[in-house]
C-alpha cells in the first residue's frame, strides 16, 4: 500500500489544493450530485466488503455457524495453499487471453465506427450493445449448441468435407476463451471507441505530412493517444474476466476449473464462508495491485507521449 | 394426467412434463430450458413466473392465528372427525421446483380452505440460505431439506417436533420408514421420496451390461464420460471402489480417494450437476454419473439408454417433509403433511414427478413403468446395500473441500 500511496497520491493530493482554493463553491455544490452515487455504493457495495472482511477473519463452529469468537488470519494462511495456483494460473491465461483477442477484434471495430461509421454511428454503437438485450447466461448456452460435438460448427464442418470426425471444442481452453471474448468484446469496444473518437485527427494528418507513413503515423500518434482507451478497455475486460466463473462453468470442462469455481464451491458445497471470503479477499488483492501497476504503466506512457 | 410416452401430446403438454418430472431440473432450472431447445423467450417467461407469488418473509407479521381468523376458520368447517386443533387459514410451502403432482396443492385448498402459497428453489444453496436466514426457517411452514440436515436442523433448532397424533396417515409409511436413522421415530421430520445414484450409458457405443463402478474410470473412454460436480457423490463413487465408506472422515482413507479420482480426471469431458441429462441425450458423452431421476428423464428423449446402481454399493438419498420451528401456522402445517402421506395423493405425484416415496398405501396406485423398473424400485438385496450421505460436521467437510478443490484445480 505504500508503494501505491507514493507518487500518484501526492500529485493529485497537490492538484486537489490547488483547485479548491479557486472553486470552493462550486465543489461543495457540485458534490451534493455525486452523494446519491456515494450512498449507493456505500451501502451495497462497502457495507458487504465490510462483512466479509469481519466474516474472514472468522471461523464456522461445529453446529456450522460462523463464529468470531477467535479471530485470526488462519483463513488467509489456508487460502495461500499452493493447490489452488493451478487454478489461478488457469484464471490468469483465460483473462490476458481474453483481453488481448477483445482488444486485438475490439480496436478495429472501434477505430472503424469511429472513423467511418459517419452518422451512422450511434446505430453501430447501438448494434455492439445488442448482446446485452438478452440474458448472458442463455447466450452462453447458445454457444453450448454451436460448439458441441453434433453442434452447428461440427456439423457445418463435417457437410463441408472438412473434416471427418467431429473436433471436441466445446469443453475445452478453446471453448472458454471463445465464450468469454465473446462475453466481454463490448466492454473493449465502448471505451476504445470513445477514445479513438476524442482522437484529433489532425494530428494524424500532421504526421502524414511530416512524410510518416501510414503505419508510422498509427504507431507514433493514433496508438499513443488511444492508450488510455487501450487500457480502459483491457482493465474493463481483464477483471471481470479473472473472477468470471459462468463462462467456465458452463463453456468449460473437467480440465478447466477457474479460481472462481473454486470459491463458489467453497461457499456453497464446503459451506465455509469465512475461508471462502479470506480468498476472495486475496484475489481483490491480486487485482488491485495489477490494476495499479497497469495505471501507473499507463501514466508513465501518456507522460512520454506527450513529452 | 395424461401417460407419459403418449404419442399424442402437444409440445406444451410435452414440456410441462418434462419439467414436472424433472426433480433436477430444479438444480440448474435455466440451462434445462435454454438446453431443450426451447426460446429465450420462453425461459424469461418462466424465470417470470417461477420467481411470482408472495413473499413468505413479510408474511408472518400481517397473519398469524388472530382470534378473528380462527372464527373463520371454524365458519368453513374443516371436516376433522377427531377433535383435531383448529387449523390455521394459510400456508406456506418451500419446495424444489417441480417435486410435486400436478395438482396435489389445489386439492389440498380444496379440502381444507386453507391457502396455500407454494414457493420454489432451484438449488440446495438457496434453500439452506433461506431457511437458515432468521434462524427458524425463514416464514415458511414446510419445507423439504435432504434428510442429511435433519440433525444440523435440530440441533440448530430450526425445525419443530412434529405431532403424531395430528398425523394419522403416518401409519401409511413403510415399515422400513417409520425409524429411519437420521431421524429416530421420525420425530422432527416425515420422508418424502427418495433416489440413488448410478451411472447412465449409451448401449450404442458401449456393448454389455455394465455393473460396476471402475467403468468410469476405463481408459477408452477418454473425453466421453462425466461425474456429477457433487463432491460428495464423486468421494462416495471412489469410496465405493475402494471398499470404504461413502462417509469416511479418515484422512488416509480420503487421500486414498482423492488419488482415485485424480487418475479419473483426465479421461473426463467435465463435471456437471446441470447437464448430464442434456449431455446424454446430445451424444456429448456415452456415459455419465447422475441420479436415478436424471435417467428417466434421459429416456424420455432417448429410450435406448441405460442406468445402472453399481454393484460395489451406492449412495441412496431421500428428502423429508418438516416444520420450521418458527411456522406461524403449524396445525396447518401437520395437516398439509398428513394430506400428502395419503396413499392417493402420494401415488399421483409419484406419477407425476417419477419419483418414489416409501408409502405403502400408495403402491398399489403407482404406475408400473415406475414400480416394476427394479433401478426406480429396486428389490430389498439391493436397497440394502445402499448408504446414505451422513451429514458432516464444519471440520470433516473442510478436509472433503479441500481435496475436491485440489482434485478441481
């Protein structure tokens, strides 16, 4: 926690001062808008963080009830346990997956609504929203019709001649990956978009002057200037691709248990809250602290560019 | 109600079967649909509907045996012979989604004017959590745990003695029933129905009759089988090869387990509790660990499939019908159990829903498809030979959870 306070802290702590000397009023008056937001969170949000940090530290006594009548960090040390890396690891691989192939199929998607999407623009935006109109979990089983050994890709296959015998997809790294980028695209997209879309595009055409080539000028400028979008996009995937366990659950198989499952077995089968919730604390922390390095990266890249 | 196999049917009358008798379709509701084929649409609409009917919890504190309520109810006369308590106008029942006949609660509204509010859960969890919630079992009356927490629920004191003498069906039960373990004289809780655990399997791909459990760990069949993601059941199905107790809470006796069912695991496709049904129906696996039930449903689209209890023993599970320590109409609450031991209507929901309960009086009206398959209704050598899941005390399930999630990870 130190290590966050240091740099990043100060700095805004002297941007803080530096602006309320100027528009006390109008701050004071302004945050009277974002108290609604603050209760909302506070309440539904900071209260159960709150419980379960209480609950963590606790135990479940022999009639199964949980008790804080011992409190320790028992539950943390247990949930350290070298078994569950494997697990981990796998949540790892199938989050930076998914975030590379929606950042990699989301930036052109964007960069094209962007650019050429014209007044058609809100349509498009409109159209990559669509997925949500549905259940997440109903479209997830759609992909369990289209990928299963006599599912539509199969059979499309085998008619087509291209292959003889049905390919296992479904069950597999494969299929989890694909249902999951598929799940989270939108959330690259939307941010990607708005930042290729703040773009100046004379800063591009700038750069073609100054004799850059296309791709020159994508890699100095465009890319540059869009990596807050990059990033934005990648955190909004990324994270909630680490504690995702409907995909897996439902896409995936024997061989592919996530680090999620395994807490909501905890949970639920091993009716352990309080080492459940010492866990889950654990992985909040693993995400805080790559969502901090992954901000700080960022800081240090926006700096150079535009240096 | 119209038999099963009938040609006829429409494919509402088709579905709503399939969903009254699915008793396990109420583990994972959703993906049943959304696997059958059936709209998105569709599936809303049911979430729509499962999810309607009034809240129990805020319940309890706007009834409640007012001495106007009572009048009332002597005003439309239930016809007790025995001077039985007055009941209670109201009810409520907490069971799995489609576990019930068709129309077993209509006719017990009908039979005593009390109103009946019939709630459902879709999974284990949910349930325990809500009954569990205010310590006495959340408003609800009735509600319908695994036998395995009658004596957590006693000891918890979340559910009530029951009174026998407000039970005279009661002499309906089984002889077997009427002290099961779990419950000694049947004093906190009446059995409901019960099932095993076996295997099922595609006779199109796997030739012979297979009896025991080592075929689901055979090699050959790599990426074609499943287990129940149950860790209970998958320790029980090592246990059993291993000659040990389904029950054990030695820690060599489960690591011994534990290293069973990780040479298993990389011939399996995955570990379900939701999609086994759907899975074999599919041809996605030739062979899968399930539950009695989650075969009968299997034939339903595929008749040709197999079941078996293997012969090294089993896991035999049953449910039990219970009142909540803090029921705000228990006389209600005892009549409601004794409607549903009559030999009738235990025998039209068995009909129903597929399912056996230990009734006698029910036997003789339940339909042979159900009573003369030996793996719905096996013989006594067999049944004997079944165990039941022991309720495990915090520590001894931590020492299962964790080996299952190393086994997992």
């Amino acid at each position: 926690m130190t290590a966050a306070a240091t740099p990043a802290d100060v700095e805004s702590a002297r941007g803080a001062s530096r602006e309320s000397a100027g528009t006390r009023s109008a701050a004071a008056a302004t945050s009277v808008l974002v108290l609604p937001g603050v209760a909302w969170l506070g309440v539904f949000f900071l209260v159960p963080l709150a419980i379960m940090a209480v609950v963590s530290v606790g135990a479940v006594d022999s009639a199964g009830h949980i008790t804080l009548a011992n409190p320790s960090l028992r539950n943390y040390s247990h949930a350290l346990d070298p078994e569950f890396i494997p697990a981990l690891l796998r949540s790892i691989y199938y989050a930076a997956a998914t975030t590379l192939l929606s950042l990699a199929i989301g930036y052109p998607v964007a960069y094209w609504i962007s650019r050429y999407g014209g007044r058609h623009k809100v349509a498009l935006l409109i159209l990559v929203m669509l997925p949500f109109w549905t259940s997440y979990l109903i479209r997830t089983y759609a992909w369990v019709m289209i990928l299963r050994d006599n599912g539509v890709l199969n059979s499309v296959l085998l008619d087509s001649g291209v292959i003889d015998e049905p390919i296992p997809i479904l069950n597999t790294d494969v299929s989890v990956i694909l249902g999951m980028t598929y799940g989270f695209l939108p959330y690259a997209i939307l941010p990607l978009f708005v930042s290729i879309d703040r773009l100046d595009y004379s800063m591009v055409q700038a750069a073609r002057d100054l004799y850059a080539s296309g791709r020159g000028a994508f890699i100095h400028v465009t890319l540059p200037l869009t990596m807050p979008g990059l990033v934005a996009a990648g955190l909004l995937t990324f994270i909630p691709a680490l504690g995702d366990f409907v995909t897996p659950s439902v896409l995936g198989g024997a061989q592919t248990t996530t680090i999620a499952k395994l807490v909501q077995t905890i949970f639920t089968a091993g009716r352990d809250w309080p080492y459940g919730s010492a866990l889950g604390f654990l992985l909040m922390g693993v995400t805080i602290v790559g969502t901090l390095v992954a901000l700080r990266s960022l800081r240090r890249e926006v700096m150079g560019a535009s240096a | 109600m119209t038999e099963r196999d009938l040609p006829g049917m429409s494919f509402n009358e088709a579905l709503d079967q399939k969903l009254a008798q699915a008793k396990w379709s109420r583990r994972e509701f959703l993906g049943r649909v959304a696997a059958f084929g059936a709209a998105a649409a569709l599936t809303q609409l049911l979430i729509a509907c499962g999810q309607g009917g009034a809240s129990p919890t805020a319940v309890p504190a706007t009834t409640g045996p007012s001495p106007q309520g009572t009048t009332t109810a002597e005003a439309t006369a239930t016809p007790a012979p025995t001077p039985v308590p007055t009941p209670e106008k109201e009810l409520f029942v907490y069971n799995w989604d489609a576990y019930i006949g068709e129309d077993t609660v209509a006719k017990f509204q009908d039979k005593y004017g009390i109103k009946v509010t019939y709630d459902n859960f879709v999974d284990e969890s949910s349930q325990i959590g809500k009954i569990q919630s205010d310590g006495k079992g959340g408003g609800y009356d009735i509600h319908y745990p695994a036998s395995t927490w009658v004596q957590s629920f006693i000891t918890d004191g979340l559910i009530q003695k029951i009174d026998h003498s407000l039970i005279p069906n009661l002499k309906n039960l089984n002889a077997a029933w009427q002290s099961p373990d779990y419950d000694p004289g049947n004093a906190y809780s009446v059995p409901n129905f019960w099932w095993t655990t076996g295997y099922a399997w595609d006779p199109r791909d796997i030739s012979g009759n297979l009896t025991s459990w080592a075929e689901l760990w055979d090699p050959s069949r790599k990426n074609k089988m499943s287990m129940l993601d149950d860790l209970r059941e998958c320790f029980a199905a090592g246990a059993f090869r291993l000659g040990l107790s389904p029950n054990t809470t030695d820690l060599a006796e489960l690591d011994k387990i534990l290293q069973l069912l990780e040479q298993q695991k990389p011939l399996l496709r995955f570990y379900t509790a939701t999609d086994q049904i759907t899975d074999m129906v599919n041809e996605v696996v030739e062979m899968a660990h399930c539950w009695s039930g989650d075969w009968v449903q299997m034939t339903y689209d595929k008749p040709r499939l197999k079941y078996v209890i293997p012969s090294e023993g089993s896991i035999r599970g049953n449910d039990v019908m219970v009142i909540s320590s803090g029921a705000p109409h228990p006389i209600a609450a005892h009549l409601w159990i004794d409607f549903n031991l009559d030999g009738d209507v235990s025998a039209a929901s068995t009909n129903y829903i597929g399912y056996m309960g230990p009734n006698d009086a029910a036997l003789p009206k339940i339909d042979d498809y159900i009573k003369n398959d030996p793996r719905l209704n096996p013989p006594k050598e067999v049944l004997a030979e079944l165990i039941e899941l022991a309720y495990l005390k915090p520590d001894d399930l931590a020492h299962y959870t964790d080996r299952w999630n190393a086994l997992q990870a």
